[in-house]
C-alpha cells in the first residue's frame, strides 16, 4: 500500500530507514543547500532528484505533506 500516488500513477513508498537524523534536520535548516534536501527526500520517496524536481508545485505540497504525516506515525513494532 502506498503513502502517496503521484499524478501520473507512480505509487511512492516513504522509506524513513533512508534517512538519518542529521539529514532529517536539514530539511528544514534554511542552511542547508537545495541540493541536498532535495537528494534526502528524493532517496526517501524512491525518486531520482530529477524527478522529484519535475513534479508541479501544488502535487510537491501535497507530497510532503504525506511526507511529513508518515514522520509523525509512531514506530511499528518490530515484533509484530
């Protein structure tokens, strides 16, 4: 199942284990360079940076905004 379907059909699956804390910070450091945001969330949504580039504004802010609400689901139990 997936977090988010893009427009075009493409399912995206966030993958939170693809990124690290520090990383996590920098999408919202307003010192952090475009570039390397953009490369952090692309490898979490399974894009290219190139893809992720390309997607219209309004579907990008409904992205993160999928983005951020799979950040606040607490962690599953690796038990279970």
């Amino acid at each position: 199942m997936s977090d988010f379907t893009l427009a075009n059909g493409t399912e995206i699956i966030f993958d939170l284990s693809k990124m690290t804390y520090g990383q996590w910070l920098g999408l919202f450091d307003t010192k952090e360079s475009e570039e390397r945001s953009d490369s952090t969330l692309a490898r979490v949504c399974g894009l290219k940076v190139k893809d992720l580039k390309a997607i219209p504004f309004l579907e990008y802010k409904a992205l993160f905004q999928a983005f951020l609400k799979k950040t606040r689901e607490p962690l599953q139990d690796p038990n279970a």
